[in-house]
C-alpha cells in the first residue's frame, strides 16, 4: 500500500499567537507520514520560540528562518526543502 509522506508548509510573519492551534491540527490529524515545516519569514514575534517548542516535541516539525520576503517567498522556502510527495500550505 502506498504511503505517501505529505509535507505541510506553515509560512509565519506575526501570527505567533495562532501558531499554536495550526501546528496542534496537523498533530492531531489521523495521517502519520508527514513534515511539517514551519517558516519564520523574519517575523519580529516570539515565532521562533513557539516553533522550537514543537520541534522538541516531534520530530517530523522542521523549522526554517528566513529574512522577510513575503508569503510566497516563505512557502517557497519551504517547498525547496521539502520532501513530500505532495505539498500542503497551512498558513499560521
């Protein structure tokens, strides 16, 4: 049976105080082959914080940082490192 892994790109700019329940959403859902990387687009929030806390947590939460480039730019950003078969944006 196929198994396909799916990466989800969380691109982040000030929206540490949603950050929390997104990532908890990808946790709980029922699909266990997955990456979740979340982008800090130089976001001035406590972003990084959070993220590392669910890196810590799990191992399949990467975190990126990047400087501000945009939304587009940030998914990008972590499209290219991503190692999933399919691709799914979940903005913070």
């Amino acid at each position: 049976m196929h198994n396909p892994k799916i990466s989800i790109i969380v691109p982040c700019y000030n929206q540490a105080q949603y950050l929390t329940e997104a990532l908890q959403s990808v946790l709980e859902q029922t699909y266990g082959n997955w990456e979740c990387i979340i982008v800090n687009d130089g976001s001035p929030d406590n972003t990084e914080e959070i993220a590392q806390e669910w890196v810590s947590k799990d191992s399949r939460f990467i975190y990126l940082y990047k400087e501000n480039g945009g939304l587009s730019s940030a998914r990008n950003a972590g499209i290219a490192i991503a190692e999933g078969e399919f691709i799914l944006p979940l903005d913070a």
